[in-house]
C-alpha cells in the first residue's frame, strides 16, 4: 500500500514538473510590427489601427497599388485578412510569428512555409 501511493505521488510530481517545462506562448509587441518590412521584392507595410497593404515590386506594383488589407497580432498569431475588389469578398491568411524584433520579422503558415522580413523603415 505504501509503495503503491509512494508511486503514484512520485508518478504525479513527475507529470507536473513536466508540464511546467512546456514553453509558454509567446506574446510580441505589436508597436514593433508598425512600419515597412521587406523580403526580397516582396513588401508589407502595417499601420496603426490594424490596416495595412503589401505589395511586390517584381509585379511592377507599387506601393500606392498595392493590396490593403487588415491584421490582428494575438499572442503569436498573426492574421491578415485581405478584400478582393472584383468580387468583394475576403481571404484570411494565418501566421504564426517565431520572431518580432525592432529590425526582424519572422513568421510561418501551416503548410510550413517560412517568411523572414526586414524593417526597411
């Protein structure tokens, strides 16, 4: 009887101290996301109020013709919502940030695809 509570609190103590090493969600400062960031050709700009609009260069697109959309930073999701003129309709687009820095963006989507940014302003 003693070794079988003696196991059983051993065995509790052990899931607790386990589960107290899980890393924790990460929360970014969304003030850092606010500015221009740059991947290659590729262009995000994020304002204040959750807007923005990306753009790339490669497309001969500009800055003034480039897609609005909004964003919500919570915790280390990061979710653009975009509206298509034509049709009126919206495409949301899900990331999780792994780095948010004052010089560096870095974020993935669920199919594993990786971004890493630059704040070029």
């Amino acid at each position: 009887m003693k070794r079988t509570l003696f196991y059983s609190l051993f065995s509790v103590a052990i899931i607790f101290m386990v589960t107290s090493c899980l890393p924790m969600d990460n929360y970014f400062d969304e003030a850092l996301l606010i500015g221009k960031w740059q991947q290659g050709t590729l262009n995000y700009r994020y304002d204040t109020g959750g807007t923005g609009v990306t753009w790339d260069t490669a497309d001969d697109v500009t800055e003034a013709e480039g897609q609005g959309f909004t964003w919500v930073l919570d915790q280390s999701e990061l979710t653009h919502i975009y509206l298509m003129e034509i049709s009126g309709s919206t495409v949301t687009k899900i990331y999780t940030v792994t780095k948010l820095t004052a010089t560096t963006l870095e974020y993935s989507d669920d199919f594993g695809k990786s971004y890493r940014f630059t704040k070029v302003n």
